[in-house]
C-alpha cells in the first residue's frame, strides 16, 4: 500500500510540474499552489485603505487568468483559524500596519512559515512595523520596510518608472503612472542583499512639501532626492531558505486596480511569490469598470461622490 501511495504521488509530482493531468484525472484536480492573501479591517474611507475589495478583486483576476494557484482571502486580519496556512505557497497582507500591525502577534509563526520556503509579501501600509523585532524579520523575509523617521508617504502621481529588466515580474508591465500613496526612502537590508528593486522613480521634490515628521520628512530623505537618487516603490527579494519576499508601497486608492500596469505588476508578483511561471506578456487580466471596483467595499457610498475625477486619473494612468 505505501509503495502505491508513494508512486501516486510521484505521479501527481511530475504532473504538476509539466502541466497535465494524468489519465483519470481532472486537470482542477492536480494539486494547485495555495496563496493566502490577509485582508485588513476597514479602514480610512470609501475607495480607500479597501483591504478587503482589493483583495476579492486580486483573487478574482487570478481566477480568471487561471494560473496553477489556489486564492484564499481572509478577512479582518489574522485569521482565527491558523489551519488556512496550511500547504500555503506563500502568505501576503494588505493592511493597515505600525504598531498595530497584525503580524507583530505572530512573528514566530511566520518565521516557521518562511523558513520552509514560504513566500512572503507586504503591500501598502502593511509594509510598515516599527523598529524592532519586526523590522528584522520583515528585513528577512522581504528585504525592507517602512521605518518611521526615515520614510515618507506622501502622494504623487508617479511618472517616469524604473522597471526592473528582465525579471518575471515586470513581464508585460508597461510604464507605471498612477496617483497614489507612494511610500519611499524605504529602509533596506545592507546593500540590497538579496532584494531586487522592481519599481522605482524619482519622485518631484513637491512630495516633500510637509514639515519633517515621522511619516512626512526628515534631513536624510531630502537630501536623497535633492541628489536625484531614484526610489524603490515596490521590490522583491529571494531568500537563502529558498522563500521569496514581496513589498508594494501602493494601493492606497482602491480605484487604482483598474490601472493595467499597476494591476499587472502585482498579480505578477504574487504568482512568482509562489514559484509559478509568468508568461511573457504578464498574467492577464480584464481592465474591471467602475461597477466592479464599487463592489465589497467597507463603507457606503458617499453623497455626491466624485468619479469624475478618479475616472479622469484612471484615463491618465492607462494612456
């Protein structure tokens, strides 16, 4: 009996990796990698901080392009059932962070996870934890993270991106000009040890318009970009232990999803966190309309909310 199991298993193996199903067996059967995406609690505003919509959407798009990958999105932070971690190819948060953070909790647990080999991704304020034991795994697992006092968050329309070349995750991934939350002057490891940076810019000196505070300025950052050193907004990193990391700083405005690059980068890198191939032109993905992007959002629908606009940046950011 164990001989059979053992060759069964052998069989699902190399059916796995060359793609097909063996005789008798579905190809939804063969044994898909798990991506668990965390999505925060409500948070901020309508269109904002929307964890929870982004992340449906994300899992939706994914679905949809039908790579080897099975999405799971919990909601509300950590999950209470731990079980859902279990055969994750890799875990990714997109919540709100620092001192609340919901990985701050559960260091030890994610550490097990990514010594395993376990691919582990940040996005937006979930790449921020404050100085600490926190800061050194996320060094660890992903290779940087926001640090307060050396940081910024501003928000700027990105032009002129940097695309890392030839990388799988910058793979149909057009020019990156999206109005957003941009965080920058990110804290790395000691000479990007191990971290790729996937996207970057200069940003305009007009980002550092406010008073140096913890998350708004301070003597070293300003002196980066007034040397014109270019930002890292979105990175990765491969590990020792086999595990790749992922951090994104955008993803403040929900309505961003439907910007076709921005959105490609990130369903690029969550299907590479879990060891997948990525096409040439990029993981495809239907451009969601404004209908879709209204859905599962935490709050309501304000009175006399402005579209306009957002559709107006929306056309910018596709040109």
């Amino acid at each position: 009996m164990n001989k059979r199991l053992g060759l069964c298993c052998l069989v699902l193996g190399f059916a796995a990796f060359f793609g097909f199903a063996p005789a008798g067996l579905r190809a939804d059967e063969v044994a898909k990698k798990k991506l668990v995406l965390i999505a925060g609690r409500k948070s901020h505003a309508y269109g904002q901080h929307a964890f929870k919509a982004g992340c449906l959407l994300l899992k939706d798009c994914l679905e949809k392009s039908n790579p080897n990958i099975q999405t799971v999105v919990v909601l509300d932070g950590w999950p209470k059932d731990a079980s859902v971690f279990d055969g994750a190819s890799a875990v990714v948060i997109y919540s709100d962070g620092g001192g609340g953070h919901p990985f701050l909790p559960h260091l030890k647990e994610i550490d097990a996870m990514a010594n395993k080999g376990v691919g582990i991704g940040m996005m937006h304020y979930g790449v921020e934890v404050p100085k600490g034991p926190g800061a050194e795994k996320f060094l660890d697992w992903t290779g940087g993270y926001f640090e307060t006092d050396w940081s910024v968050n501003p928000t700027w329309t990105l032009v002129r991106s940097e695309l890392a070349k030839n990388h799988p995750v910058t793979k149909g991934v057009g020019d990156v000009r999206t109005y957003d939350e941009w965080y920058y002057h990110m804290r790395f490891r000691e000479k990007m040890d191990g971290v790729t940076s996937i996207l970057g810019a200069l940003p305009p000196k007009e980002t550092l318009s406010r008073p140096d505070g913890p998350h708004s300025g301070n003597r070293a950052v300003r002196e980066a970009v007034e040397k014109g050193e270019s930002q890292t907004l979105a990175w990765v990193k491969e590990r020792p232990d086999g595990g790749r990391g992922f951090g994104y700083t955008g993803g403040h405005f929900h309505w961003n999803w439907a910007v076709d690059s921005n959105r490609k980068l990130v369903l690029n890198a969550l299907v590479w966190l879990c060891k997948e191939p990525i096409p040439d032109g990029g993981i495809p993905s239907a451009r969601p309309d404004m209908e879709e992007l209204k859905k599962n959002q935490d709050f309501d629908l304000p009175n006399n909310f402005d579209f306009k606009s957002i559709e107006k940046r929306l056309e910018e950011g596709n040109k």
